[in-house]
C-alpha cells in the first residue's frame, strides 16, 4: 500500500467546464486490405475490422481514442523522466530486434526506432492506425498477439503498455514472450490498475468516480479480461521462466489534487486522459458485459466527470511496471 500524499488546500467551488489540459529481416506483414480499414461501427465509435472485429478488445480505434493514447504517451514520458522504459538494460547490449506488442498509434515504436537506430522495431497491433512515414528502422504489422505466434527470429526486447483489459490468458502470452526471446533478453511491461484508490479517505458517499472504476473492473472481469491484472505481472513472468524481475509502482493522481509538482502535473495529464474520452473508454464494457444502453451510460457519465475533475476527490490509480530477464 503506498503512502498517503499531501493533498493541495482547494476552495469549494468546482468548475466543470474547466479541463487540463523494413527489411528482410522482418516478419512479413499482414497486407491491410479493405475489409481491414472498413472498421466496425457500434454506439456511434468504430472498432477494429480484423479477425472479423473479435468483440473481445474492448476500446475504439477512432480519432478520439488515437489521441487520447497519445497523451498517455505524454504522460508515460512525464513517469518515467523522459524513458522509454526502466529496465536496467546494459549500454553496451544490442538490442538488434525489437518487439512493441499492442503498439496503439505506434509512437512508442517510433520514439524508440529515432533514440536507438541500430535496432530493428516492429509494432503489432489490431488496428492499423499507425502512421504511414516511419523511421526507417520501425515497421507495423496487423496481427492478434493472443494468438500462436509465427516469427521465424527471436527478439531482444518486448515491450507491452497500457495493455489492460486486451490479454484473456496473460500466463500464456509471457509464455510466448519467453520463447521469442533471445538469451539475455528483456521483456517490460507497464499497466495501470483499477479500481481508483482512496489517498486519505476522501471519497464521499456514492462517490461517482469510485463506482465507475468499480463497475469498469467488474465488467472486465465478466468477460474474462480482469481490469485488475498488472498486480499478477511479477509473479507470472517469473512462472514463465524469467529471472530478475522487478515491479515499481508509480501512481497517477486523478485530477491536480496532490501538493508534490510532478504529480499535480500528472494529475492535470491524467483528469484529461480520462475524462475526454470517457465514452470510449466505457461503452464497451458497459454495454457488452454490464447490459446497459448507452442512454443510460452517457447519463452517469455526467456524474463521473464531475467527480473526476472535483479535487476535493484524492484519488489516484496505481501504475505497474513491470520487467525481467530471460537467463542467458
């Protein structure tokens, strides 16, 4: 359990409307045909085409979420004092492969393809909303990383984020990290945990936010992709065979309720990155696993702003990151 933070004095009055802010080498890639990019419609937001739309993934691939993941990026870079990523990887160890699974809109890859050329990056997603110019040393591929893999290589390094809610087997999926791992190599893995935590005994009565994050995991967990997964990451890699693995938790306030600078900052990042998007982020688990109409989501959507902006509310999410070694 982390410690309470110091929370800002804050007056009373809140104010809804106001907001923060390839070579050979490579797999061969899925060719994106028509019925990739004709993606699927549902509540007025598009999902993914591939695999026929598998219902399981669970967040639009819109304008709007695209973006959205792009502030998350932000505020990993904000986390990690402008890393990449936290394993303690030696400077003299060459990553020539590199593997970013459920890459979103690719920026990770990209970031990492500018800062290490020498390696060769290769994102996988579902949804082909990468952009088409690239570094020359990074490349995107349309695939289901739940299922077998097929690379005829091994890589240095896997790198996952943000991935909650989109692995059904996770054992398995760290299995097949393990066995497309080269000796020596790494794997990282950085989540976020819900349900929304309580800093000091803030959260009133029917606290809107609290019963949102509740009812995201209790959906997530009916359809078999537990919101609450990262807390397992640790012991499970070390199950598949990984050895010095390591878990660092950080924390991302819900709004720009805490004293400490960097947190306030990413309290104003993380009020945004939910709240902007909250639709995106809860239609699908509302309506596939819970049974509501969106009517009547959109509805207590309104309270779940508001209580996500109202810094009198000291909550924060616990955020994972998780990393090992596969033994040489």
């Amino acid at each position: 359990m982390l410690e309470p933070l110091e929370a800002e004095e804050v007056a009373e009055e809140i104010d809804d409307c106001d907001s923060a802010l390839g070579t050979e080498d490579f797999r061969s890639t899925t060719s994106i045909e028509s019925g990739i990019l004709k993606y699927r419609e549902e509540n007025g937001r598009t999902y993914h085409a591939y695999k026929d739309g598998k219902l399981e993934y669970l967040l639009p691939n819109d304008e709007s979420e695209t973006e959205r993941l792009d502030l998350q990026h932000h505020m990993y870079y904000l986390t990690l004092g402008g890393k990449l990523f936290v394993a303690p990887i030696p400077e003299e160890q060459k990553l020539h492969r590199v593997l970013d699974l459920g890459t979103g809109t690719g920026i990770w890859a990209m970031d990492f393809a500018d800062e290490y050329p020498e390696s060769q990056v290769i994102g996988v997603d579902l949804s082909p909303t990468q952009p088409s110019f690239t570094p020359p040393n990074c490349m995107f591929e349309i695939d289901d990383i739940e299922d077998t893999w097929t690379y005829n290589y091994k890589f240095d390094f896997i790198h996952m984020r943000m991935m909650v809610g989109s692995i059904d087997d996770w054992p398995r999926c760290f299995r097949q990290c393990y066995e497309y791992l080269n000796p020596g190599g790494w794997i990282e893995i950085k989540d976020v945990k819900f349900p929304i935590e309580d800093n000091d005994n803030s959260f009133p009565k029917d606290c809107a936010v609290k019963k949102w994050a509740d009812l995201i995991l209790e959906g997530t967990t009916k359809l078999g992709r537990p919101a609450d997964s990262a807390k397992d990451y640790k012991e499970q890699l070390i199950q598949a065979g990984f050895e010095n693995v390591v878990e660092i938790q950080y924390v991302w306030p819900q709004n720009s309720w805490p004293q400490n600078r960097k947190l306030k900052e990413l309290g104003m990042w993380m009020v945004e990155n939910f709240s902007s998007d909250l639709s995106g982020l809860s239609l699908a688990v509302f309506t596939r696993a819970l049974g509501w109409t969106q009517d009547e989501l959109e509805v207590f959507l309104t309270d779940v702003r508001k209580s996500m902006k109202d810094t009198k509310i000291h909550g924060y999410y616990p955020i994972y990151a998780v990393y090992g070694k596969k033994p040489v």
